[in-house]
C-alpha cells in the first residue's frame, strides 16, 4: 500500500509539475517582464483578486457624480 500511494504521488508530481516545468518558466519569464512582482506586493489578496478579476459591485451614483467626458455628451436624467 505504501508503495502504491509514492507511486501516485511521483505520477501526479510528474503529470502536473515536471512535465510543464519549463513551459511555465517561461510563461512566469514573460509575464513578469509585464507584471512585476514588487508593484504587486502593495496589494492584499483580496485586493489583487477584485483587480484582475473586476468586481460586479458597482456604485453607479458614485460614478455619475465623477464622471467627465471628453466630448460633448448629454445625459437625460
């Protein structure tokens, strides 16, 4: 039994780690030449979550009150 859980635990190192090791090198290579770590580190977690991913929260009065528009525009309110 012991041998057959290392088994599947080398098996499933290899399948999802080792295999891609040095595609994800290079996918983490690229993406920090456009995403820095340390302008990242500033952020919480959740923080980091809610801007990659957008929030669905909007504060859609909090956004009329600010909003500015380069060219002429009229709203009908």
């Amino acid at each position: 039994m012991v041998n057959r859980k290392k088994y599947v635990d080398l098996f499933v190192d290899m399948k999802l780690n080792k295999s891609v090791q040095s595609q994800f090198a290079d996918f983490e290579k690229g993406f920090h030449k456009g995403c820095p770590t340390q302008a990242w580190r500033m952020f919480l977690p959740e923080e980091l979550m809610t801007l990659l991913q957008g929030d669905d929260n909007y504060e859609w009065d909090k956004l009329r009150e600010v909003k500015f528009y380069l060219f002429r525009y009229v709203t009908s309110t």
